[in-house]
C-alpha cells in the first residue's frame, strides 16, 4: 500500500510537470523524489513496470492537455520516450547498491540529465518534452546555470536533490552529503542571483514591434481555404480570384501595421510565422510588396511566407525573409524543423542567418526550431524567432523559448500569431508579452538590448550531458568491478531503503550506509 502511493503521488505530480500550461514549478522538485523511492523497493518488474507506466501517462498527458491530437503513432511515440525516461531510475536501482556513497550518490542525476540530453538527440521533440528545465519558467537565478550547462543542468540539480532526499529519508549517516548538496543548490542560485544583478546589458536598446493580422481577416482567410478538401494541393490548384482577395487582405493589413509601427519609432518589425499566404506564383508580388513597405518605412522587416505549390509532397513551404531599410533580402530561411505528423514542408538545412546590423547582429529561425539547443547556440545579439501556435500550447512553447536566450547569451523576440508574443533578454527577463486571444490582436512593442554575450555554453556546447553519458558508462563500469562473483541483490527493506544492501559470503546481511 505503501509503495502504491508513492507511485500514484509522484505520477500525480509529474503530470504538472511536463512541459505544458499547468505546470507547477514545485512539483518538478517533488515527484523525483517519490519515484525514486518507489523505484528502489519492492521487486525489480514492478518497479520497471511502475516507473514505465508514469512516465508513459505523464507524456499522453502532456499531448493531452496540448492539445496535440493522438492515435497510435503518438501512442507508440510515448510508450518509446517513457522507456528511456525510465532508464535513470533502473540504473539507480541496479547500481547504487555497488557503489561507494558518494558515486551512488552521483547515478540519478548523472541518468537524467543524459537521458534528457539523447531525447533531444533521438526524437523529435527536442526542448517540447522531457526536459525539466522548462518546468522552472520565471526561476531567473536558478535559470542562470543553463547558460554553463544547457538546459540539462536543471536536470541534473532537480535528480541530484531526489537523490539526496531518498537518502536522508533511509540512511543514519545522511548529513554531510546531504549538507554538501544543499550547498550546491544554494551556491547556483546565489550565482545566478548575481548573474542577474551585476551583468546586465541593456545599456542600449532597439524598439521592436511584432505585428500580425486583425482576428477577423484571419479567420476570413481560413473559411475561404477551408473549402478546398485537398489541403494544400487544392488552395495551390484553385483559380486565383477564389484565394487571392482573402490572401492579399491580411497581407494589407500587416503592410499597414508595419507603417503603423515604424512611424510610432520601431526600427525593426517581425511578422509571424505563415503571415502572408501566397499561391506560388503570387510570392514574388508579395514579397515585393514587404520590400517597398521596409523602403518606404526605413525599417528592418521580418517576414512570414506560407507558400502554396502542386507540387509534392510538402505542396508549398515555409519560409521567413529579412528585408533592410533598401528594401534589400538579407536572407531566405526555410524552417529546419516541421512539426512531426503536422507539416509536411520539406525541412532547410538548419543553417542560421546571422547578418550585423546597426542594431546588433540579427539571427532567425522559425517556432519549433527553437526547440533544439543545439541548432539555437548562436553568435547573435537578437534572435527573431516567428511562430504559429495555438490556444492550447502557444504559452507554454513561449516560454520554453525563454531558455535559449540564457543559453546562447542573446535577447530574443518570439512573434506568435495566435499564442503569447514574448521579448525576453539575454537574462531571460521578460521584456513584453502579449497573449493574443487575450488581447484580440499581436501587436507586441519592445525595448531589446542590442548587444548580447558570449555563455559558457555557447563555446562547450553539450559538453556537460555528454560528461554525465560519460559518467554514467564509468559508474557502471566501477559498479560491475566491485562486485564479486558471490554477490546478490536481495530486496531492499524499509530500513535500507535499497541503498548498499548486499549478502557476505557468510549469508550474513551487510548494509553500507552511502554518505560520510
């Protein structure tokens, strides 16, 4: 009865912390601690089995209350990333009794933070899913780290704590690691503390406006596409004046807004992702349109293009432009990341535009290719990241935006057509924000700081996760070494907890308390 509560509490509690708009920053710290403890009693299958089918319903959760759809492609996809969440709390239990305190000590956070790291490697969710850190969204000096350690540092704090709590809860000789770890915890965040006070950057600033279409023109232009039952191929087939006239008034629309903001002192303007619409051949018209607007207004202008083409099988693409005040294309970018079993455009090649500026050095990249870490360590000033979400997602895909800037030591400005617009600095402070269906429009002005940092991170990249899949190998290594042939791992009681129980040749039962 007991394990089962530990099990049903700590499910309850990771699934507000998922990733998705319940998350409670509190209960990312809690529920490790409960599995972990369910994880190392009872017998091995079901605490597999437990641990599995958490993991499991946190991720159908998370799709769920995202609003992500299902079937059994989703389904499989979760059962495959509950698995490898559930890997950190197999090798604590198989390893821990085998080591040392200290290095046992080491194992779930070490686990976590590498398993965290090979999700963004092998499937293709990258930041959306399975990373703690976007559970501490507004955290700021706890935040701080991941400008050293990525995004899997949060990781490795939050397991690092479970691992030392199971460890107060079933040892004697628990108060020096204990001690030692809370002193980890404290000095992070009295780091991140002075990060934050004493390396500010906002000593000059650009005003930069996010705009998008009026609610109505929007929804006008998605009744009319809405009639073709063949999607993208039949709007790219469709006779023009059917299309066209709907296409062209959110493109007015958003060329008036930009005038708009240019004249009220914005010298840069973002449009969102898939502003403007454009049958193929209409493209051109509509980009020179945007050109002669960014001339006529003096302004940098960042568009949105959602190109219809016949031709398959992505039928059109999605792709951003940079026009300068000549009214000068800086750069075209395709969107390196489409939303697996949603977007069929064929993906760019994940090459980041970087172009310097009076106003800095600007970077782009589309929505969801802010998920992947590797892809955002940039040597910009401002990254401009246009999107498309919606109601149920848009705020939490925000805020896991936030992560990159204090990763890569940039501002960002993320322009969401139907989600929440947010500027956030290189400190990851927010700046502006703009819910959307809140406010009935997406326009969005902020002060951005025009010069950015160089992190840490920015110059190791994921040298931290692969030094956790590092120790992981060694731990494992040093685990089998120590134990002898006659060896056995009984099941653990209450009173060690699982922690270094093991037989003597004798038959006798020897307990080795971790921790000094």
């Amino acid at each position: 009865m007991k394990r089962t509560l530990l099990l049903v509490s700590g499910t309850a509690l990771m699934l507000l912390a998922v990733g998705g708009r319940w998350d409670v920053a509190l209960a990312a710290w809690i529920f490790p601690v409960l599995l972990l403890r369910f994880s190392r009693t009872g017998r091995a299958w079901s605490a597999v089995a437990g641990i599995w089918a958490a993991n499991v319903a946190a991720a159908l959760f998370w799709t769920w209350e995202s609003a992500l759809g299902g079937g059994p492609v989703v389904i499989a996809g979760t059962v495959a990333i509950g698995a490898l969440r559930t890997v950190p709390y197999l090798l604590d239990r198989w390893l821990v009794r085998g080591l040392p305190g200290w290095a046992g000590l080491l194992v779930f956070p070490a686990g976590v933070a590498a398993s965290e790291f090979l999700l963004t490697l092998v499937t293709p969710f990258g930041t959306a899913f399975g990373v703690l850190a976007v559970t501490q969204y507004g955290e700021l000096p706890l935040l701080q780290i991941t400008a050293v350690t990525g995004s899997y540092g949060i990781g490795f704090l939050i397991a690092l704590a479970a691992s030392a709590a199971n460890l107060a809860w079933t040892a004697r000789r628990a108060v020096r690691p204990v001690a030692v770890v809370a002193g980890v915890m404290l000095a992070v965040v009295g780091l991140g503390g002075v990060r934050l006070a004493f390396f500010s950057s906002a000593q000059h600033t650009v005003r930069i406006a996010g705009v998008g279409p009026r609610p109505e023109l929007r929804e006008a232009q998605r009744a009319v596409l809405g009639h073709f039952p063949d999607g993208r191929r039949g709007i790219a087939a469709a006779p023009a004046s059917t299309v066209r006239p709907a296409m062209r008034a959110v493109q007015d629309d958003l060329l008036a807004s930009t005038h708009r903001e240019a004249a009220a002192g914005a010298k840069i303007v973002i449009w969102p992702e898939n502003a403007v619409s454009a049958q193929e051949a209409d493209e051109q018209a509509a980009i020179d349109a945007a050109r002669a607007e960014a001339r006529r207004d003096g302004v940098y202008l960042e568009i949105g293009v959602n190109v219809y083409s016949t031709t398959g099988p992505a039928f059109g693409k999605d792709e951003t432009l940079l026009i300068d005040p000549k009214g000068t294309v800086l750069w075209t970018y395709q969107k390196a990341h489409p939303i697996p079993g949603s977007e069929t455009f064929k993906p760019g090649d994940g090459r980041v535009p970087v172009v310097s500026t009076p106003y800095g050095r600007l970077a782009n990249v589309i929505c969801y290719d802010a998920d992947f870490p590797a892809m955002m360590r940039i040597r910009a000033d401002i990254v401009l990241v246009p999107s498309h979400d919606w109601r149920e997602y848009g705020d939490a895909h925000t805020r896991k935006a936030s992560l990159r800037a204090i990763e890569g030591g940039y501002a960002l400005f993320r322009q969401d057509g139907q989600g929440l617009t947010s500027a956030f600095d290189r400190q990851g402070r927010v700046l502006a924000t703009t819910d959307t269906f809140a406010a009935g429009e997406e326009t969005t002005v902020a002060y951005v700081p025009t010069r950015g940092g160089t992190t840490v991170y920015d110059v190791i990249g994921d040298t931290f996760a692969w030094l956790c899949v590092a120790a992981l190998a060694v731990l494992t290594g040093y685990a089998l070494m120590r134990r002898r042939p006659g060896d056995v791992v009984p099941v653990p009681s209450s009173g060690t907890g699982g922690l270094g129980a093991r037989r003597s040749e004798s038959g006798a039962a020897e307990v080795s308390r971790p921790g000094g």
